[in-house]
C-alpha cells in the first residue's frame, strides 16, 4: 500500500478563490452571503444565497474555450489548475495514463438545463442549440478538467449530492493507495442555480437571513 498525501489545494468560492484568500477570509469572519442576483427570487420565502462573484473564467482556462463550458466545469477548471501550481508538481515527471480526476457534485451543470428549459418555453423545443445537451450529463466536469490538464488515467463522477466532494477525495485516495494512480485531482464542484436553490427553498433548508441550525 502507498502512502498519499494532499500536495496542493484549490478552491473557488463566495468569500475567496485560493486557499490562501479563502482561509484569511474565514479568519476574518468574512461573509459570502448575501441578496441572490443570479436569478430572481421573488418566487420564493428567501432571498440570499453565497454566490461567486468576479470569477472570470477566461484567466484560468487555458486549454479550452470558456464559453464553451458549463459554470460547474469551469470553476472546477479553475480550482484544479489552483491545486497544481500550489503543489508544484511538474507533470511532466508522470505517466500521464497513471494521474486522473475524482470529482462530486450534487447538480452538475443545471444553468444548462434552465437555459435549456427557458428558450423550449419561449422559442419551442426545435430553437435549443445542438451544442447545448452534451454541456449538461455531470460527467463532463472531470472530463473537462481531464482534458485541460491533459491527463488521461482514472476520470469519474461521483453525484452524490451534499457529501459528494468527500467521496470523490476518498476515491481518489484509495486509487494512489492501491497502486492503481500516482496521482489524483480530487473535489467537488457545483454552479449557483435557480434549480438547486428552489430545491432547497421548497425544503425549509435556507435560512432567511443567516446560516443556522
């Protein structure tokens, strides 16, 4: 059995992007909660959410076409090219079929599925782009970060909702641990969108004003 250890980390989110900005924030007592502007949600009993704000894809994408990605691949796109340069691991020095990608995620890429769904109501099912539906099945997160990174070993999804970052991170260890890869990008990626946030609104499961039991 090898021994594995975390190299570097990377994260995209309300109150930071960089381990190093996100953990000062926290210390901080920053908040990233505050009034949705994504979408309108006067639909619903509450208003706020932690949204990424100033993200610009187009500064970590380096391989691909940014629009050309969901939000959720391109924020997981962004962390996993994070988690590299904070390793400094040269991967160069490794058998690219023996380093992959373990990702979770609880919606994949639902700001497909409403554009898709917005412009079915408004235009009829014949005015979706062709390109549209193959941004949407949850797999193409890890593909995309397999495809940008240029890595080509193990690449899986693992859709487990609220706990599937850890499941993804624990796969990803037991794939270095039992000799199957050298190394693994492992996480967990989800976009801010109307579908989730309505979910969770319908089951009393967002507090009004702050987070709470």
């Amino acid at each position: 059995m090898k021994r594995v250890v975390i190299t570097g980390l990377g994260l995209v989110t309300s109150i930071g992007s960089g381990w190093q900005d996100f953990w000062k924030a926290l210390l901080g007592g920053k908040s990233g909660i505050g009034p949705v502007t994504l979408f309108d949600t006067s639909p619903f009993p509450v208003h706020i959410g932690a949204e990424v704000k100033d993200f610009r894809p187009e500064e970590h994408i380096r391989r691909q076409t940014p629009s050309n990605r969901g939000r959720g691949s391109q924020l997981a796109v962004a962390a996993a090219w994070m988690a590299l340069q904070d390793s400094g691991v040269e991967l160069g020095g490794y058998n690219r079929r023996r380093v992959g990608v373990s990702m979770g995620t609880t919606s994949g890429e639902p700001l497909i599925v409403e554009r898709w769904n917005d412009i079915r109501k408004a235009q009829g099912v014949e005015a979706i782009p062709g390109d549209l539906p193959p941004k949407y099945p949850c797999n193409v997160i890890p593909t995309n970060v397999a495809i940008e990174c240029d890595l080509r070993g193990p690449c899986l999804m693992i859709p487990t909702a609220c706990a599937a970052g850890n499941y993804a991170i624990g796969y990803g260890y037991d794939l270095i641990r039992t000799g199957h890869s050298d190394l693994m990008l492992a996480g967990g990626a989800d976009a801010f969108s109307r579908i989730t946030y309505m979910g969770f609104a319908r089951l009393g499961a967002i507090a009004k004003e702050r987070c709470q039991p």
